[in-house]
C-alpha cells in the first residue's frame, strides 16, 4: 500500500498516510493526525513527493542478461582482436627452425 503525504491548509500541518491507490484523497484533516489541540477541521491537499525508491534484486535487470550466445562469442572476440599482439620474450627459446631476426642497415 503506498504512502501518501498531505498537508493542512489551515494549520500548515504535514503527516503522511497508508492508503489503497483506489482510495479517493483525503478531503478533511483526520481528528488522529491534526497538530491543533482542538480538531481544527482543516481542508488538506496531497502533496507532490518523490515516493519510495524501486529496488531492482536478482538477476533479469541488465542488458547483458539476455543476450544471445552469437552477441556474447562476437564480444569476445572484439576484445580479443582489439588486444596488442603479444611481443616474444627475450628470454623464452628460440622456436626450432625459426630464423634469428635480420639486423637493419646490414649489407
């Protein structure tokens, strides 16, 4: 049931109330909820209120959760080609029958 909040137009008092949203506004301060010693009978307005925030639990609320496998093997594999090529350690061996790299400027 939400809760909606008011204020006495006549003694400017602000008090907030459960109440179905099929239920009509109140019209009249409620006796129970009035800050004047004597039930002042005031007219209340429902005030304008950001209410209570929405909790979003478990899983289902993000985008990612119900992409198709062909979208999730095509990200990865964008991440993967977007990485730089590995550079061969110097101190790793030589593969065998690989060719040392040619030095630049020899003749």
């Amino acid at each position: 049931m939400p809760t909606y909040e008011y204020v006495c137009d006549k003694c400017g008092h602000e008090f907030e109330i459960h109440q179905p949203i099929s239920a009509e506004p109140l019209k009249k301060c409620p006796a129970d909820q009035c800050a004047q010693k004597k039930w002042g009978h005031g007219r209340v307005r429902r005030k304008i209120s950001a209410g209570g925030g929405l909790l979003f639990k478990g899983s289902g609320f993000y985008s990612t959760d119900y992409r198709s496998d062909n979208y999730k093997q095509g990200a990865q594999k964008a991440v993967s080609d977007s990485r730089p090529p590995a550079k061969p350690d110097a101190k790793s061996p030589a593969k065998p029958g690989a060719k040392p790299p040619a030095k630049l400027g020899a003749k």
